[in-house]
C-alpha cells in the first residue's frame, strides 16, 4: 500500500463510521458490563478480562497491559499493519470516499480499493455460477457424491455455497469474460484462470470439480477449493494466492463457527473440508478446518479471539499421516501452548476414523463426549513416545528417555514440570515404585530449565515500565519532568475547558516541554488544533499511529486510569502543580548552573560578575520555594 499521508477528512470520517464495538467484537468475546462491554485481552495472556471497550467513547482500554486506543489503533496492533492500511481496509468496509493531498495519489488508492471490490464481485458471481452448475445435468455425479456419499442435506449443501465447476477448459472464461464483460486480467488476479503457456488465452483453473467456497471472518468468498470427482491430482485443489486470499491466514468456515466457538468455549480443528462441513452438520458448530498447511501460530491466534478459555482441540486423522500432521500443528504453536497461551488438546477418533466417517454412525453426543475425553496435547505426545515401545528392551527404553527429555526440558511452569518429571518417572518405572525416585532423579540431571519460550521484553515496553511503574517513591528529575508533563498533556487532551488556560500558562511561563515524546505529542496537538471542527483527542491519535516508536511511549495519556481520574476531579490543582513542577526543574537547572558560575568566580577580581551570579542564584532558590508552596500536594501524589 501507498505510504503517502492519507486527507483529514478520510481519516475523521472513517473514524467516525469505524464503530470500536463491530470493530473489536469480530475478534474478542465481549460482554456487557455497565455502559462497556469487557472481555480478555487480545494482547497479552490473562485469565479475568481486564480488556474495556466504550462506544460512547469509542475506545478500547485494557487495564492489564494499558493497551488502547480507538478501532484503527486496535487493527494496527492486532493485525501488526500500518496506519495507512487500516484506514483503507475501513474505508473500503465503510464505503467511504478516500482523498490524499494530491490527487494522483488519491487516484491510485482509489484504483486499489477498486480492485478489491470487483475481486469481491466477481467471486461472488463465480459462486453463484458453481452451485447453478450443480443443480444441472452436468452436475448430477458431483450433487450424487454430496447427497450419496457424504449424506449432506439440502441445507448443509446450500449453507456452505458448495458447487460443481464444469468439465470445460474455458467455461468459466467464456462465463466471465465473453458473457458478463470482465477483464481476463481480473478474473486472472482472482484466482479462476490462467493464461496458457503457448497460443495464447486462457484456460480454467477448477475444471469438473465439487466446488467450495472458502469465505473471511465477514462471510465474503475469497477463493475457493475443489475436490476432484476422477482420478486427476491432486485430490484437492485451492485458489493460488491472491490480493483477498492467503491459505496460511484463512481458516475454512471460521465465520459460521465464531459464534459457536464463543458459545462453547472452544475451537475444534479438523484437517478437510467436509469434516468441517459434516461437524456443522450434526449440529457442532466451533469447527474449522485449515486449507492443506500446517495448522499455524497465526491461525491459532485467529480462533482464540473467540474463546475466553483459549481452548484449542486437534481432530485430525489417526492414521500415519494424520499424525504427522498433527505433530506439525503441534510444533508450529508449541511456543504458544508451553507458555499456556494456548490450553491445546488432541483428539484422534478410534478405529482411525476422520470426523465426517465417524459421524455416518455415530451421534453428536457421541462425538461431544470423545472431546470431553481428549488429552492434553502433552499426555497425547507422551503416547505416541511410548506407543508400540518394549521399555524391557534397552534400545526402545533409551528411545523413549530421550523423548520424554526432550518434552520435560520445554515445560517452563515449574509445578507443570514437576508433575509431568513424576509421571513420565512413573512410565519408565514399569510400575515398580522402588524405581520411581532413581527416576526422576535421572531425568531432572538431563534436564536444564529452558527460556527459549520466555522472550525479553521489548525495549520500548521497559522504557513504558519503567515511566509509569508506581514504585518510583523518590523521584529524580527524570520521573518528575516525565509525570508533570505527561499529566499535562493527559489533561490537555481529555478536557477541552482547560485547554486554553494550560497553553497560556506555558506561554506565560515560557515552558516547553523537555523530553522528546512530549513534544512531539505537543507537537501533533499544534498541528491539529488548526483544525478546531476535529475532534483533537482522537485526530491526535490518529496522527501519532503513523510514528509507532513515539506513540509506544505516549499511547497510554490517550487514556484514563482509575488514578487519573480521581485526579481529573480536581484538575485546577492538578494542572498548577504539574506547570509548577516543570519550572521546578527548568529552575533548578538555572540554580545549579548560577552556583556554579559564582562558585567559579574570583570575588576580589570579578566582583560585578560574582555579585551578578550570587543575584541570579539567589533569585532562582526564592522562586523554587516558591514552586514549593504553589504544588498543593507532594510529587508522590502526582505519581
């Protein structure tokens, strides 16, 4: 996307149609409290929801973490994609008109944002002409393969859009381009046909295929997958990659089951389509499947948003390569599940069966049941160690130690760790309890605590700390200019009543601010203020969002604690001590650098100069008393 600063107007007005509400909903369970909804943070790790949106502020806050912002800020963090990206993608949603301060680059955003909207028809129209196709003569052995084979309902069959893409090499071409007038370059960018390597043309991407369409978390079709009825390869054939689809981002049927995966709790996710598709079926509706790659970190996070409990159950097949896959899964978000972000269970059905098997003869219940049993992906690990294995032969005890090491050394919760030490102790044991003490004592040598799940905290986030940590008693300089000014500007934003009477006392006093953030906050607010018809609180934000270092320091004075409004109860005190506390400093600066000039100074020599310098010392330590007696509560107050 165009990196180019985007028109106020844009910007103000997908604010204002950009509801935090509809916003944040499509990825966290939220709940009514009060005049907010609360729910768990999407940001960090947290068993009791400490996360708050406001619609009639239309901001987010989460206590935990001090997280916040408004619906673009909550995209950017959570989608890690820039100011100018977010605001397009809202506008595209929206419908709102997007203007740059040139208009050649207005033109070629609006181009962009075209090309997303005619991809959007065009396989829209596409799944349209799919399950038409399947309704035909031509049709009859794909709906047979549904209604037969897969003892799919009329319902289910139009539920999921599901379709029969025609045996010709240029039906769908001629459908598109010659028929409906669409560009073959279009209809090539999304993903339907390509061009032919010799004579020219083009030819049709999914030719006799059972269509089905793969739609994003708002129920758009952004590709497609097919599965061949023949003997032709591969099995199953998806869209390539496009400007709306991207497999490892998408998870099959993830907007008919985030209300299911709220309702329940839980995600479960299956390897294909149709036991996604059958789950549903049966009534068992928190299932996705992923799209022929390894279930990823990034898709994990995609269904946590919906679960307070951040339960995730694996139901891939019990075969070999199920199991490979599986064990992929596993080692795509192990970070994720040791360090407990991810409470991850695995369920592999008896006899080998695959979902949509098991369900032609058994019960919903049933199945529910089969998931109230799955084990902890680190028990089902420690089975497949052990499976098949003879611990009385050396080779196959050696086998399985090693395993288990290799396990135990990822575990960074002590208790966890020691749990799991006794229990695969208890294994290798063979039930002989004199052994268990030698084992574990065995095992706790060959393991040495790892960290490699444990990542440091990001600079920017130790600097943040270290701002607002509330163990600061004794305040230095730093800290002191660092809340005085910071409280400064936290007023200037959120009360507009004061605003005038702070500008003049900065002026009056001729203060500016000293640390970096703070005047490029102040610096942002200038410019804003030229433009009294915005609202400045969220224009301001809006324009800090395109620098992320400053606005990682910053980002919390956009918001209001449960300290800081008790301050805002008194907020003429709270502003006088505040400027008081910043001429305290820029006058003791002046104190010491008087002292040291006088110090410095020969009296029997220089004694105009001495005389000057003793003055102007003088002068400044009766000002800082006084500083002291107009700062109508301590600093540790103010912290």
């Amino acid at each position: 996307m165009p990196t180019q600063r985007l028109h106020p107007d844009t910007i103000e007005e997908v604010r204002q149609r950009a509801d935090i509400y509809d916003v944040v909903s499509e990825y966290v369970v939220l709940r009514k409290r009060g005049k907010d909804f609360v729910g768990l943070c999407p940001f960090h790790n947290e068993k009791t929801p400490s996360f708050t949106v406001s619609q009639t502020k239309q901001m987010y806050y989460c206590f935990g973490c001090q997280a916040g912002g408004n619906a673009i800020k909550f995209l950017m963090e959570l989608e890690k994609t820039s100011f100018t990206e977010v605001v397009l993608d809202l506008a595209r949603r929206y419908q709102v008109p997007v203007k740059t301060s040139e208009f050649e680059q207005t033109q070629e955003l609006q181009r962009q944002l075209s090309l997303r909207e005619q991809l959007y028809e065009v396989l829209a129209l596409v799944r349209q002409f799919y399950q038409h196709a399947l309704k035909q003569p031509q049709g009859e052995k794909a709906l047979n393969y549904l209604l037969s084979d897969r003892q799919l309902s009329e319902f289910t069959i139009q539920q999921f859009g599901l379709g029969y893409a025609p045996a010709g090499w240029e039906t769908l071409y001629r459908y598109l381009v010659d028929n409906k007038r669409y560009p073959a370059q279009l209809v090539e960018q999304a993903g339907l046909i390509k061009p032919r390597k010799s004579g020219g043309g083009y030819y049709d991407v999914f030719r006799d295929r059972l269509m089905i369409p793969i739609h994003d978390i708002m129920g758009r079709v952004i590709g497609f997958g097919g599965r061949t009825l023949g003997d032709d390869q591969p099995k199953y054939l998806n869209s390539p990659e496009t400007e709306l689809f991207n497999k490892g981002k998408t998870l099959f049927a993830l907007d008919k089951a985030k209300t299911g995966i709220s309702q329940m709790d839980q995600a479960v996710v299956v390897e294909g389509y149709f036991d996604a598709i059958a789950l549903h079926a049966a009534g068992i509706n928190n299932v996705v499947a992923s799209l022929g790659t390894a279930f990823s970190a990034e898709q994990a996070r995609l269904v946590l948003r919906y679960t307070d409990s951040k339960q995730i159950v694996f139901n891939f097949d019990a075969d070999a390569a199920g199991i490979n896959a599986t064990e992929r899964a596993i080692g795509e978000i192990a970070e994720l599940a040791y360090k407990g972000e991810i409470q991850l269970k695995i369920l592999n059905i008896p006899d080998g069966k695959d979902a949509d098997e098991y369900l032609q003869a058994h019960t919903s219940e049933d199945y529910h049941q089969l998931l109230a049993k799955a084990p902890l992906w680190l028990d089902w690990q420690i089975q497949q160690i052990t499976k098949d294995k003879d611990l009385k032969q050396a080779t196959d005890f050696q086998q399985v130690s090693q395993g288990l090491v290799k396990i135990l050394k990822n575990i960074g919760n002590s208790d966890t760790r020691s749990y799991y030490v006794s229990h695969c102790a208890e294994i290798l044991s063979l039930g002989d309890a004199k052994l268990v003490p030698l084992r574990i004592e065995n095992l706790l040598t060959q393991i040495s605590p790892t960290t490699s799940y444990n990542k440091p905290t990001p600079a920017y986030v130790k600097k943040r700390q270290s701002v607002t940590s509330p163990q600061q008693t004794t305040p230095s300089e730093g800290s002191l200019l660092e809340v005085a000014e910071g409280l400064l500007l936290q007023i200037y934003l959120h009360c507009p009543e004061y605003r005038e009477f702070i500008f003049d006392s900065l002026e009056e006093r001729d203060l500016q601010f000293s640390l970096s953030h703070h005047r490029f906050l102040w610096q942002q607010i200038l410019e804003v203020s030229d433009n009294p018809e915005y609202d400045l609180l969220s224009m301001v934000q809006d324009r800090c969002l395109e620098f992320p270092e400053e606005m990682g320091l910053v980002s919390h004075l956009f918001h209001i604690n449960e300290k800081t409004q008790k301050d805002m109860l008194r907020v003429p005190l709270v502003i006088q001590a505040a400027i008081a506390s910043m001429e305290r400093v820029m006058r003791e600066k002046r104190y010491r650098h008087f002292l040291e000039l006088w110090e410095q100074t020969d009296p029997q020599t220089e004694a105009k100069q001495a005389e000057y310098y003793y003055q102007a010392f003088y002068n400044e330590k009766l000002r800082l008393q006084e500083l002291e007696r107009q700062r109508q509560f301590t600093i540790t107050e103010l912290m």
